[in-house]
C-alpha cells in the first residue's frame, strides 16, 4: 500500500486547491502515480480561526469531495495540517482535528527548537495522548531526533527531500529507528508524483517499512 500522508486535494481549503477541478487534477495524478491512500491535509491555523469554525468549512469540503469520488480513485482520509502556534498550549479542542490512531499532523516549517516547542510536543504527545506527526521539521529533526523520540514525536518526510540518494542515506537512520513514519507528496509543485518511482526505487525496503508505519497510525 502506498499512502500519501500529506496532501492538498479538499476544494477551497488550500492554495494549491481551489476548486473541484484542482481536486479531480490532483486525485487523478496520485491514481496514476499508484497511490492507494490519500491523507487530506488542509492546513489549520490556531492564530487566524478557532477548531470549530475551521471543521465546518472542511464538512462543506469533505461534501463536494464526496460527490467527486468513485471506486477507481485513491481513498481520501479527511485530516488536517496545524500550524505550530504558542496557542496550542491551551487550546481544548485539538482532539477534534485528530485522525486514524489518533494522529495529529503538526506543520513545524520556520519553527526553531525552544522551549516552546518543546512544552507544545509535551502537551500534545502527553496530556492530550496524540501520536504527533511533524512536517516540514527539516533540520530540527536531525538535531533533535533523540529528544524526538523520547517524546514520542513521529516526522513526515516529502518526497522532494528523499528522492536523492544522499538524502536518503541520512534518513535511513531515522526511518529505522521508527522516527520517520510517513512521506507526503511535493504539493508546491505541479507534478506532486514526480519523484515517488525513483524515491521508492531506491529507498527499496526502507520505503515499504515507512508504508508499513503509515498504515499502522491510520489503522489500515
């Protein structure tokens, strides 16, 4: 099974997708790229709108997804993307955005290592029980994979960072370790698939343990 843990197909919830025919564009490319399983993962923001608000535009989302889907297309898991935030140190309603095994998508882009960041991944992986999933993390997670794990934190990787050899040997630790779980596709691009023949090709068994990681969050 090849999952795509990240990507931008909800009409009029992302940039990258405006409408049905940015969603049907993209659900069509991921078909023919063979991916199985789809996480929708329109980004969240806890500074521009509260949980509720933000989970009402997605049902409106999820609903013209629905009439666009049939047997041939990937299946398409509803999710979200939250944006790393000081609020979410106490904002109450983050379970809602949870999905599979209680996964919670956290975009880190920009986010330096604090301790900030630090009480955020605490409160997420430990009161609240979340198996936190970070994107976009880029450096932070190779100088902080061991506080990573203790945390209990999990990393998504996209495809535009494993496709070259180079960058795959300096995962591979971290994929074994069980630190890398995931892979989501190169949305900023107008080719999101591009990469994944040659990532999976020479990632070889390393590409299907990470699969294997996925399914195991999502519950398939």
């Amino acid at each position: 099974m090849i999952i795509d843990f990240k990507a931008h197909v909800m009409p009029g919830m992302d940039k990258a997708c405006k409408n049905r025919i940015d969603t049907i564009r993209r659900l069509m490319a991921a078909k023919e790229a063979g991916v199985d399983l789809i996480v929708a993962a329109p980004v969240y923001d806890p500074d521009e709108c509260g949980v509720e608000e933000f989970l009402d535009r997605r049902r409106q989302s999820e609903d013209i997804l629905g009439s666009l889907m049939n047997d041939e297309l990937p299946e398409v898991m509803p999710a979200a993307m939250t944006k790393f935030s000081e609020r979410l140190l106490t904002e109450e309603n983050l379970p809602e955005l949870c999905f599979g095994n209680n996964c919670f998508l956290l975009n880190m882009k920009g986010i330096e290592w604090n301790d900030t960041t630090e009480a955020v991944l605490r409160r997420l992986t430990g009161k609240l029980g979340m198996n936190v999933i970070l994107a976009d993390a880029g450096e932070t997670v190779l100088k902080n994979s061991e506080k990573l794990r203790q945390l209990g934190v999990h990393v998504m990787l996209d495809l535009d960072e494993l496709h070259h050899k180079k960058q795959i040997r300096a995962y591979l630790p971290l994929i074994g370790s069980g630190l890398v779980c995931a892979i989501g596709s190169d949305w900023a691009s107008e080719a999101p698939y591009r990469f994944l023949r040659k990532t999976k090709k020479r990632m070889d068994e390393a590409f299907e343990t990470v699969m294997a990681a996925s399914a195991h969050l999502l519950g398939k």
